[in-house]
C-alpha cells in the first residue's frame, strides 16, 4: 500500500534526476512511490528516472505549479512529498515525516541545507524562516514540502498561471485550513546552482523582487524559468 507519494517536477535534469531519485530510493521505509513529471525535455532526464523505477508522466504546460498538479492527479498516496530534481534526502526522511504528520497539520516544509557551496546563505534562509514562522507568517522554500492529500485537494491545489511563487500560494491557502509549519529538524540537501548562476546578491534581489511582485499585485516575476524569459 502507498503511503507518501514523492512528486518531482523536472525539465531536462540529467544531471542531477539520479542522485535524487536514488537518494528517495534508499528509505527505510518502502511504502512510496515516485513520479516524476516531466516537461518534454529534450535530454535523458525521463529515461533516468524510468530506470529508476519512477512513475513518468508527461505535462505540456509549463510552470511547476502545472507539473507538480499533474503528479498529483496521478499519485495513489495520502501523503504529497513535493521535491526538485536536485534535492537529496536521508534515508530516514520518511520515518521523520510520519513521526511530524501525527500532530495534527495539514503541511510543512523542511529546512535546507547546500551539497555545492553557499552554506552560509541556506543558514541566512534558515534564520529568516525561523522569524517569519514565529510571527505567523507563512512562507516557503519550494524545494521541499509536504502536504496531507486531502489538504491539498481542499485548498485547490497550485496555481497553474504562477511560474514563481506558486509553493507561497498554496501554503497560505492551505495554512486557513489546517497548520502550517516549518520543521528545522528535518535536514534536506539541495543543489546552490541558481545562487552560483546569479550570485549571492543577485539571488537575493531576484528573490525580493519575486516576492513582492506577488504579494503587492498576486503575478510573478518573468525570466526566472529558462523557458519564460
């Protein structure tokens, strides 16, 4: 019987698809599934992940918010693990996100941690989420997040039209309906390739920029995404 259904969202991610999946592949526990859903890439990226076992479904429109609606559609478990196709996860990752859906909350997300470089700016995020949290203001990291399947439905899912934050969307939605938190005890790797790309500085002006383009006007920024320069 499935459990959790891990949902990863990829669009030509050879690189880095098979670390990750493996990475879901070592649990401890073996009541999961994976699909990836993948965006026509024009690399090996689904053929990778159909080696690994992965469930592969395909989605035109563009956006994680449509890729990830798209995994759901077709996951069998009453737990949605969201992670990018870069991200790693221990192989207890699993047993602590059961032990944290027993008190009653709807969603979370986990706290990050860099594999390539760039710590510090991962600790900065961590500090910044801790404080939002504690003033009740909810906010995410898109890398990784969790939600109960019925929560999720409930709250409507992820808006398709927002290529930028679209996880800060559902996860205030969601949070109307049931708890919303952020576990700092449950540490998930990630890749810092957007932060080398753009630099330290220049991350953080895009992410502000992002984050004020929806929460004064509900849009996105453009050019985040490859594809929506």
């Amino acid at each position: 019987k499935v459990r959790f259904s891990f949902i990863v969202p990829a669009l030509n991610e050879e690189k880095y698809i098979g670390a990750c999946l493996d990475s879901v592949r070592k649990q401890k526990r073996k009541d999961f599934e994976i699909i990836v859903v993948d965006g026509y890439s024009k690399d090996n990226t689904a053929a990778l992940a159909k080696r690994r076992g992965a469930i592969v479904v395909y989605e035109r429109k563009k956006g994680p918010g449509a890729a990830r609606n798209a995994g759901v559609r077709k996951a069998r478990g009453s737990v949605l693990i969201f992670i990018d196709a870069d991200v790693r996860v221990e192989n207890n990752f699993l047993d602590a996100v059961e032990s944290r859906l027993g008190i009653g909350i709807g969603g979370f997300i986990c706290r990050l941690y860099s594999y390539d470089g760039f710590s510090s700016s991962y600790t900065l995020a961590h500090v910044i989420m801790k404080l939002l949290f504690k003033l009740r203001i909810v906010m995410t990291a898109g890398s990784c997040f969790v939600y109960r399947k019925d929560v999720f439905e409930r709250a409507g899912g992820f808006n398709p039209s927002l290529m930028t934050n679209e996880d800060h969307d559902l996860a205030i939605r969601a949070s109307r309906l049931s708890h919303f938190m952020y576990f700092d005890d449950i540490p998930v790797l990630t890749s810092s390739r957007r932060i080398r790309k753009n630099g330290f500085l220049g991350s953080v002006k895009i992410y502000i920029k992002s984050t004020f383009a929806y929460f004064l006007n509900g849009t996105h920024i453009r050019g985040y995404w490859d594809y929506d320069s």
